[in-house]
C-alpha cells in the first residue's frame, strides 16, 4: 500500500446523498509521478471518484494501482 496523501474534503451530490469524489492533499513525490510536476508553494491537491475507493477504514484503498493513478486523478 502506498500513502497518496490525506482526505482533504469531499464533494457530495445532495440529491441522492452521496459522497460522489474524495479531494486529496497529495504527498510531493505522488504529485510529482502524477501531474508530472511538484507544487512550489503549497501542497497539491487531486480529486478521485468514490468509484475507485474499494475500502474506507483508517485508510483508504483504492481499486486502481499505482500505474493507473494517473488518468484518474484530477488535479485541482
């Protein structure tokens, strides 16, 4: 398992209510693989469907490997 980052906030559709896509402060190193670059001043962020988490417990588990991460990934 590999630390991404930390759950920063969610977004959330309030129709159905449901958490929709998890916002991440990601670790320099892991947004530097995936956006190809290190954020200069503050910490980057990434935001990732809640259809790739697989568990929520005291961490989070995504469905998708390393490899994959950087299509579905969007960076904020």
């Amino acid at each position: 398992m590999v630390k991404l980052g930390r759950v920063d906030d969610l977004e959330i559709d309030t129709e159905r209510m449901k958490i929709t896509h998890l916002i991440l402060k990601l670790e320099d190193q892991v947004a530097k693989e995936i956006f190809g670059k290190s954020p200069k001043i503050r910490q980057a962020k990434g935001r990732v469907s809640t259809d790739l988490v697989e568990s929520a417990r005291d961490a989070i588990v995504l469905k998708t490997q390393n490899k994959k991460l950087k299509g579905a990934i969007e960076s904020l």
